[in-house]
C-alpha cells in the first residue's frame, strides 16, 4: 500500500514513523507547502514534493493521508483532494463534521474515490466506544473527559491569531466532575463544567496582548464555551517546559439493566505523544479505504462505518483464531 502524506507538520511525522511499523505499507512522498529542498524527511527512498503537483502523482498513491489543521486547512483541502486520491483525514470540529462530510461524499462520488473523515481518537476511538455502549445500554448516558494534555488543534487555532508566534493549549478535566460520573449520579453537566483551557502564548515584540487574549476567550469553538487562562510567556519557556505533546482521555458510560442494576463502562487513553497515536489511528484506517476501494466502495465514510477486520494487517482466520 502506497502512502502519501499531504503535510509534514507533528501529524505528518507521526505518519512516516507509523509507516516504519507497518509492513503492508510504503511511504511514496510527502507533499509540502515548504520549498521541498528545504525538508528532511527520515525515509531516505520517499520523495519530498511540492503540494502545488500532488495531482501529477495520482497513479501513484493508494491512499493519502492528509495533515492539515481543521481550522483552516481540511475544510478546503480534503474536497479538493477526494476528487482524485482516496483520503484520510483528522477533522475534529465536532460541531462541523455533518457539514465536512456532505462536501467530501459530494467530491468523492464525482472522483470515484473513498474518502475518510474525521479519523483520529476523538472523534475516531472514542466515536466507536460511545456507539458500542449506548447500543449495549440504552438505558444510561455517556461522558467524555480529555486530558491533561495538548489539543493540537487549539493550539493551532490559537497560532493563527495576528501577533501570535507559538503557542500550547491544554484541555484540563474537571476531577470533581469525574467524580460525579463514576458515582453513577448521571449529573447533568455544562460544557464549562467538565473541562477548563489552560493556554500558554509566545507573541512578537509590542503585539497587543490585551486584543490576543479577548481573541482566545471569545473565539467560538473552540473557547468561548469553557473557562480559559491565558499565560504569556517566552519561547524559551515554552521550548524548555512545553516540548512534549502529550494527551488522552476518557469515555465513560453508566447505564441500568433489569432491575435497576447499575453499570459503568470507562475507555481510556494516556498517550505519550498526540500527534503519534493519531497518526498511527490514520495509517491503521487508510488500509481499511485501501480495502474499501478494491471492493469497490466509493463516497465519505467515518469511523462508525468501517468494519474492525479491516483495519488489521490480519487475515480474518488469523484474527479468529487470535483475536476472538
């Protein structure tokens, strides 16, 4: 199965590690929006090439994996790109993911590709395990905690405000919420409730940071729901104690059977490094569309429609036999 990944930030990187682990894959290039003689990529038989051309290298590529930040970057990028390779991508604007896919199916049908949407661990994992439990307890509600750790895509979302040279964003759980759920109370809890945003911010010399803050807090979808602090500080301090991108979380639900029995069901993640495990999710569902294709499956898929044997390396004898 032939790679290609569409930027080469964090989560373009956690891909070609994730490549080097896989062996049914091969990583043909990666596509920059950098001058391409300026990129060193760790897989020295893979080309580095200019995202301008990416449509020249359509028979090449099985599948491309695209690394864009949601803000911006995937909304135009996978339409455009699901006319002509089949695609994977990391959009994690819940709110917009009904949107995203409309726009993608629409492309993916007129480019007789298959294209997946919103691949990750949340949404992604967590998407699947909040599916499982409702259908095995209706009877019951589910939560979603995240963190401690650094949200790539807030921080993202925070670098693109004017002024802004570097910047990490935690998303912090609320214990005492926790708490609360895995009581079986079943509170009814407020998005303020369940997560605080803890921002550190590096920004030019004289920028306005009183207008920068306002921005943050305010800005809808990403802040304006949550308690948010803002902390300036210098890129030294952001290089010496904010280098790492960690993250995880929890989905928990707690449900009632027969007569009143209660049930609690918890999926948790403690990742070392965010955008590894992603992209290491990205790469195990870029063989499901690699399968889907040759079946001859077209249009926008997500998590929740793709079968688990596809996503393994596996022969379904082996997966019965080993994994059942």
């Amino acid at each position: 199965m032939k790679i290609g990944i569409y930027g080469y930030g964090n989560l373009g990187k956690g891909v070609e590690s994730a490549i080097g682990q896989n062996p049914d894959c091969e990583l043909f290039g990666v596509f920059t929006r950098r001058a391409p003689e300026s990129l060193k990529i760790n897989t020295p038989q893979a080309k580095v090439l200019p995202a301008q051309e990416v449509d020249k290298y359509v028979n090449d590529i099985d599948v491309l994996i695209i690394c864009g930040g949601s803000a911006t970057d995937l909304p135009e990028m996978t339409p455009r790109l699901a006319k002509s390779f089949n695609v994977v991508d990391s959009f994690d604007t819940h709110a917009d993911i009904p949107t995203h896919f409309d726009r993608v199916d629409k492309s993916a049908k007129e480019g007789n590709t298959v294209a997946l949407i919103s691949c990750g661990w949340d949404p992604g994992m967590f998407s699947l395990n909040r599916v499982y439990m409702d259908a095995i307890l209706p009877n019951g509600r589910d939560y979603t905690f995240w963190g401690k750790g650094v949200s790539q895509g807030h921080s993202d979302a925070i670098r693109r405000i004017k002024g802004v040279l570097d910047a990490r964003q935690y998303t912090c759980p609320v214990q005492s919420a926790i708490d609360r759920v895995k009581s079986g109370e079943c509170p009814d809890l407020t998005t303020r409730e369940k997560h605080t945003r803890l921002c550190y911010v590096v920004v030019e010399e004289g920028a306005d940071k009183e207008r920068i803050e306002k921005e943050i807090v305010t800005m809808p979808k990403y802040f304006a729901d949550y308690d948010t602090t803002v902390n300036f500080i210098s890129q030294e301090e952001l290089d010496r104690d904010h280098k790492g991108i960690p993250h995880g979380g929890t989905v928990i639900r707690t449900g009632k059977t027969g007569e009143g029995n209660n049930h609690v069901v918890e999926y948790r993640l403690t990742l070392d490094s965010n955008p590894e495990f992603t992209a290491s999710v990205l790469l195990a569902y870029a063989r499901a569309v690699y399968k889907m294709k040759k079946r001859g499956e077209v249009g926008c898929k997500t998590v929740l429609d793709i079968a688990p044997a596809d996503l393994s390396m596996k022969s379904p004898e082996e997966l019965r036999k080993h994994m059942l």
